[in-house]
C-alpha cells in the first residue's frame, strides 16, 4: 500500500469510528469487550487467503475452507483446508488499561464462535484521532503467526504516549484493524488517553509479553 493510500485508509477508519463512538463512554481502568463492527468482514491482502469470515459456501461450519478450489491438493483428489487469515469481523476484541511500563493498552482478540483463523506475523494496524495517526512498533522483531479458534486469545500492547515533554492529542478510542489491507476496522473504547507517538506491539500468546517496552 503506497503512503497515501496508507494514510487514507487511517484516517476514513478513524472518521469512522469516531462516529460509532459519539455516545459510547468507558472508564480507563475497565475492560470492554465490544466485538467487531456491525455486519463488518475483511479481506486478506493481494495473493493472501481470504478470511474466514469471507470464505462464502467454500467454508464448513468452522470457518475453515473446504470446499473445491479452497484448499491445498493433498495428490490423491482431495484438498487439505488451508489456513484462513483473520480479519476484524473473524474477531471479538477487548480492551483494558495497564499501569506496567508507565501505563499502556492491552488489545485482546479472540476468534468469534465457530471461526478459525491466522493472525499474521505482523504488527496490528492500530491508528488515532481524526487523522489517522498510526502507532509504530514498539518492537525490533516481527513476531509470529498466531491460531484463533475457540478460547485462544492473541494479545498487542499499545503505549500511546512515548514522548516526556508535555502535550498530545486528548482521545478516548483507537482504531484496529488486521494489517492495512482490512477493509473493516474497528473502533474500540479506551478511555481519555494521551497520545504523542504512540507504539504497538507485535501479537503475542501471553499478555505479559505484550508490555510495550521501548
């Protein structure tokens, strides 16, 4: 996706959702599950497998592709399911505030009912504010795919403010979403935070190594 694509996108997603969120109101300290946007589906990136949530009548009843053309030849007629990369609305999301490392976001996801699919090993997308301001990574290393299916959860710090002087943009959502080919981002209540170069992590199995240290 070039640059101005790029930031298009963030800044339509952020639009968005800060229109879901005109009457929504949470405290910093609670944790809030809200789901994926409404009717909302994503799709992978050019040359990707398509999410579970877009597989149509080529998907079994777990959200894995089975049908004719969905899935790798196993050489003897039959086809072996492929995995599915997830898209927003594959996914239920929650957040909550942390106070370690000088207080961040934890992102929670978990694959909806019935639905198995891959994170990809990179960061989430994850933007603020009117305009889009995007996170950047909070680590030096690309971390690894991750299966959703049932209680699995996947876990992304966000810190959203890394500066020490004083200032920044007074915000009470963020933006996320599945890489930045997701046509589907959700905007999910965080309270009234700071936000001055933010930075994300990487997904990850276990909360404690989703704290934003940078």
């Amino acid at each position: 996706m070039s640059g101005n694509r790029r930031k298009a996108f963030l800044v339509s997603a952020a639009l968005i959702g800060g229109a879901m969120l005109m009457t929504a109101c949470q405290d910093s300290d609670a944790t809030t599950d809200t789901g994926a946007a409404p009717g909302s589906s994503a799709s992978a990136p050019a040359g990707s497998p398509a999410p579970a949530s877009k597989q149509g009548k080529g998907a079994d009843a777990t959200g894995k592709g089975t049908a004719a053309g969905s899935g790798a030849a196993t050489g003897n007629g039959g086809q072996k399911p492929v995995g599915q990369v997830c898209g927003a609305g594959d996914i239920a999301w929650s957040t909550k505030s942390e106070s370690q490392a000088g207080g961040y976001i934890l992102i929670t996801a978990k694959a909806k009912p019935g639905i198995t699919c891959y994170l990809p090993a990179a960061l989430p997308t994850v933007a603020f504010g009117s305009d889009g301001t995007e996170a950047g990574p909070a680590e030096q290393s690309v971390g690894k795919q991750i299966k959703l299916s049932g209680s699995t959860a996947a876990y992304a710090g966000v810190n959203p403010k890394t500066t020490k002087e004083n200032g920044g943009k007074e915000l009470d959502s963020i933006i996320v979403a599945v890489g930045n080919n997701d046509p589907d981002p959700v905007s999910l209540p965080v309270g009234t935070i700071t936000v001055d170069r933010p930075v994300v992590t990487n997904w990850h199995t276990s909360p404690k190594d989703a704290v934003p240290v940078r």
